[in-house]
C-alpha cells in the first residue's frame, strides 16, 4: 500500500516555479490525489480543462470497478 497525498504535495512545491506556456498535466491516480491534482490544475495553477487530464484508477479502501473515476 502506497501513501496518499505524495503528488499533490510534489505539484505544490513545483507551484513556486513559473508554469511554461505550453504546460499539460496528465496524472492517474488514487481517488482522492486525484480531486486535489484537478483542483491544483484548475484553480491554483488556472488551467483550462484542455491542457490536462486527471484520472482516478482506484479509491483506497474499494475493490472493483466501483473504485474508478474520471473528470
């Protein structure tokens, strides 16, 4: 079992760089990495819903396909 929250505490450290122009993020991930990344992307970084992608492959704690989502 891995350690939840690694990625979007990785995406804030790099928050203090400036973002290039032509920057797209793209993470697959745990359920609640994944809330958190889209919302780095979104809301501190304000990429628009084109230049990324944020996917969850599995919920801590759930087993099947009930685990996964998508934005």
């Amino acid at each position: 079992a891995g350690r939840a929250g690694l990625l979007p505490q990785a995406l804030r450290e790099r928050a203090r760089l400036p973002c290039p122009d032509d920057l797209y993020v793209w993470a697959g991930c745990e359920f609640a990495d994944f809330r958190e990344i889209r919302r780095i992307a979104r809301k501190e970084w304000g990429l628009p819903r084109d230049r990324h992608l944020v996917t969850a492959y599995w919920r801590r704690g759930v087993q099947g396909e009930d685990g996964a989502g998508e934005e």
